[in-house]
C-alpha cells in the first residue's frame, strides 16, 4: 500500500525531481505543494496543515521547546545562505565596520527568524558586537496592511531589546529614513534600489563569506525538511524514504547545473561560475551536502547561537533534532 503525503516546499532546483514526479520516494506518493517559504511557515507553525514541509531552522528548534514537540526533522536542508551580504546600513549612520554596529537600533523581520539569528551570531563571535550592545526593531520588510508578528511565540533574554514597530511603517523604508541605522533580514530591502542613503554593511560581501566559510567550515543552513510528528510515529520508516529521495534529487540538481550541450539555467557563463563556486568552497565537486555528520558542525554552530540568544530553553544537542533512524545507515 502507497502512503499518501503532502510536502510543501518552494520548488528549488534540488526539489524539482521530486515535484516533477522523475524521484519517487519509495512507498510514498507524495504531493508536492509549491509555495513561497514564507506561506509554507505560516501555515505549517500556525495550523499543521502539512504531513511534511520546509522549516525555518530556527522556527523548528523554538518548537523543540514545548512539553509535545509537533515536528520532527530529518538532515535535509532546502535552504542555505551566507547571510553576511544580508545586512544594510543607512550610509548616514556613521557604520564603517562591524563593530560601528555598537548602540545602533538594528531592523530584524522576527527576533526568531534564522537569518537574524545567524547574523547577530556572527556579529557578536566574529566582530564583538553583543546583543544586548544594540536596539532591535522587529516588522514586516515592506509594505503591508496586515502586522507581521512571530510566528512562534517565544520569550527574550535579559538586557535584548526588541520594539515592534508601528502598524504602517515598514524596515526598508524606516532605513532609508535613518529611522534605524541597519536592517539584519533574509532578501533584500526594496529600498537598497530606490534610496542612495541605503548601502551593504559588505559591500565585498562574497570575498569575506568566501574567506568565513574557508576559515569555518561553514555554510549556513537556513531550512530543514520536517515532519509531523504524529505522521512519523504512525509511519517511522517514511523518514529514510525521504531522505534517500531527496538525496537522488539533489544528485540530479547537480548534474543538470553539469549539462553542457545547452544551458538549462539562463546564466551565459554558468560553468564559469560552477567552477568558481568550487574553489572557493574547498575544491569540492558536491558543496550543497544533506546528512547529519556532513553537517554536524553547521548544526553546533547554530544551537550554540540560539540558546545564547535566548532563543532555545537549553542547549540542544545536534542529535535531537531529527529523527534517529535518519542518523545511522546500514552497513553490508
């Protein structure tokens, strides 16, 4: 018998086989459901509406939090991203470095979104700029009739100020404004383009992720793949047959971006910049790796900034994340 399963996820090119029905997983008829991340949040935090879904990484470890977890992960990461090219600042703010961050009021969409959490965690370990050393001002990015809030509730450490803003106003616009003197977010401000008051903190952002993951190790993960936790314990062996099938996605996401005969992406210099990539990732063929031992110190790094930020009751261990039949493989 067939399990029927919904996934929603945005259709990344590592996902496309699975939604184009070429991966199959193995017992599992799976309808995949494509939304942008944020619809995906709202809906999976809120209502449960999904038997499996794309998390926000730091969404899904505050839900680690209550007395009957409602999700349990597998080592699959849709999402990553250097964040350091992620980060504005009001050209008037008198920010020429990191540390000029010190006492400024910073925008952040949610103090729990994983992007942020990142971020500050790299500000305060790798440029000594504290939480509790600036003012945070948390809403919606751009435009919106409807009041962004956190998805999750969650409290806030001691000496961490977080304002929300008011309904109507918006971070991109407040930056351009000098409202706030940067914005830590997950895309770009729509005011980056419109405002010449509004500038990268990096503006050699790629040399310096470049020089960090080389130092590090690190390629920040910014989603996990979650199931709910009642579908797995009816059904504990569909963890494995999704994570077999998102691996033989990834491998083919790999081999298209590989293709040369035609382009299949509408970059012009694609194998230039696959090749680039390369190096600067370690010389690795494959430098977008699931698995949990792949990733382990990525993981380490994130638990250990979100409990220092308050986020997390404990410090997790990277293990309790995901489901323990995904950590361990059979050896013949």
């Amino acid at each position: 018998m067939v399990l029927r399963l919904s996934f929603a996820c945005w259709d990344y090119d590592r996902m496309k086989a699975l939604e184009d029905g070429r991966v199959r997983p193995e017992g599992i008829e799976l309808n995949f459901l494509n939304y942008r991340v944020e619809e995906t949040f709202f809906r999976q935090l809120r209502f449960q509406e999904f038997d499996v879904s794309e998390l926000s990484l730091s969404s899904y470890v505050l839900t680690l939090n209550q007395e009957n977890p409602p999700f349990v992960a597998i080592p699959v990461f849709p999402s990553r991203y250097f964040r350091h090219q992620s980060m504005y600042v009001n050209k008037n703010a008198g920010i020429k470095k990191p540390q000029d961050l010190r006492g400024k009021k910073i925008g952040i969409p949610e103090y729990q979104m994983t992007a942020p959490v990142w971020q500050r965690g790299i500000m305060e370990e790798e440029f000594g700029v504290p939480v509790t050393s600036v003012s945070f001002y948390a809403g919606a990015v751009e435009s919106s009739v409807t009041e962004r809030k956190s998805k999750i509730p969650h409290s806030l450490p001691p000496g961490v100020t977080v304002t929300a803003i008011r309904h109507g106003q918006n971070l991109s616009r407040m930056l351009a404004d000098g409202e706030i003197d940067a914005l830590f977010t997950a895309f770009k401000p729509s005011s980056f383009d419109t405002s010449e008051n509004v500038t990268y903190l990096f503006p050699n952002f790629k040399e310096v992720e470049a020089e960090y993951y080389k130092r590090t190790g690190i390629f920040p993960i910014m989603h996990v793949v979650a199931l709910k936790r009642s579908v797995y314990k009816s059904n504990p062996w569909i963890a494995k047959s999704l994570q077999k099938a998102f691996a033989k996605s990834l491998d083919l996401a790999y081999e298209a971006i590989a293709e040369r005969s035609a382009l299949r992406y509408i970059l012009p210099w694609l194998e230039d910049h696959a090749e680039e990539t390369k190096r600067l990732m370690g010389g690795e063929k494959k430098w977008w790796k699931d698995g949990f031992e792949e990733n382990r110190h990525v993981i380490e790094k994130f638990l250990d900034y979100h409990y220092q930020q308050g986020l997390s009751k404990r410090r997790f261990r990277a293990e309790e994340l995901f489901a323990p039949n995904t950590l361990e493989s059979f050896v013949l």
